[in-house]
C-alpha cells in the first residue's frame, strides 16, 4: 500500500484534532514544523512534544514520536481508524507489528476513543532501549504490517520515515532546549532578526 494524500483537509485535521484531544489541546494548538518525505512533522502542545503523522490509504492514521508531559519523555505511537468501532476506550490489546523483515514486536496497546475516532496508543520510555530499537526499525525498513491476533490490521509503506523522524527529533530537542532557556527555536526563520544578532 501507498501513503495518500488526497483525502480532504479536514479529515486530515479530524484526526489530529482527535489525537490532540487526549490531551486538553485542539487542532489550532498544532505548530507545523515541516513536511518532509510524505510526513507531516509537527508540535502538539498539549502532549509537549514532536510527532510523524502520515495517513495512509483507508483512512488509517498513524501518528510517531514524543510525549513530554509532566516532563517524562516518552515515544508515543498511536493508530486510528475509523473502521475499528468495536474498540474499548482504557482495554489493552495484544498488537503485533513487524518492519520489513524484522522479528515482530507484540505491543500492549490502549485502545481509544477521541472524537469518534477509534484507535490504539502506546508509550515507551524514549529513553530505553526498547524504544531505540523500534525507531531503528522504523527508520531503517521500507514498510509496516500490523495485526491483532488473526486479523491484519494493514500494511504501511515507510518511505521517508529516516528524514521524518530526524525532523522529529530536531523539533523536540529545539522545544527542550526553548523550555531551557536555551535558545529560540525559530530564530533562523524570523524575518525581523537582523543579522549578526
């Protein structure tokens, strides 16, 4: 399969406006960071932190990257789908997924329920092991296949997901580091910045 990206705007913003109603943002609360190889890379405030999105064909959204609230960094990874009615908001399930020809990963996953969107979300500690080795994987092979038991859940092509996840990643170091004190993570693309300032 192949990522679309003929659906309508507004479904594209149901669904984030539906990942974002986990937390007490909505979807004007979005900063756009870039698009980069077929994904939209952008900042979630109510979350604090960087995502991936892509929505693929049949409408099945799928969000990566980081949840910094409470200041506790995590890899966030959510799907929703609008077809997975009959999943319970708070149940965990066992979900599989596999990149390219890895070994497959079981996932204890929630299930949700965000606008009448139905879908699953994880968190990982960003800072284990266990998460370095699924962004490896997702940045490394080509496609994804998820499953629940028997049934498929889909398969997703990952073309771009190394640039995209980078970009996710250099979001969410310029946010900490604006939280910090740091810096200004949009200093480069301020047009009254006079130069040598």
């Amino acid at each position: 399969m192949t990522t679309s990206y003929s659906f309508p705007s507004a479904l594209r913003l149901g669904f984030i406006g539906a990942l974002l109603g986990i937390g007490s943002g909505t979807a004007a609360d979005t900063i756009d960071w870039k698009t980069v190889g077929g994904w939209d890379v952008s900042f979630y405030p109510s979350s604090e932190g960087c995502q991936a999105f892509a929505l693929f064909e049949e409408d099945t959204a799928f969000f990566i990257g980081f949840d910094n609230t409470g200041g506790n960094l995590s890899l966030d990874i959510t799907l929703l789908d609008n077809r997975w009615r009959s999943i319970e908001n708070g149940s965990e399930y066992s979900i599989t997924a596999k990149f390219g020809n890895e070994s497959p990963w079981t996932l204890a996953m929630d299930g949700i329920q965000v606008d009448g969107f139905p879908g699953l979300n994880m968190l990982i500690d960003a800072n284990s092991d266990q998460a370095g080795l699924f962004i490896d994987e997702f940045q490394r092979k080509g496609s994804m296949t998820w499953s629940f038991g028997n049934s498929p859940l889909g398969r997703y092509t990952l073309r771009g997901s190394r640039k995209a996840f980078n970009e996710v990643v250099a979001c969410q170091r310029s946010y900490l580091e604006a939280l910090n004190g740091s810096s200004d993570p949009f200093a480069t693309s301020d047009p009254f910045r006079k130069k040598g300032q």
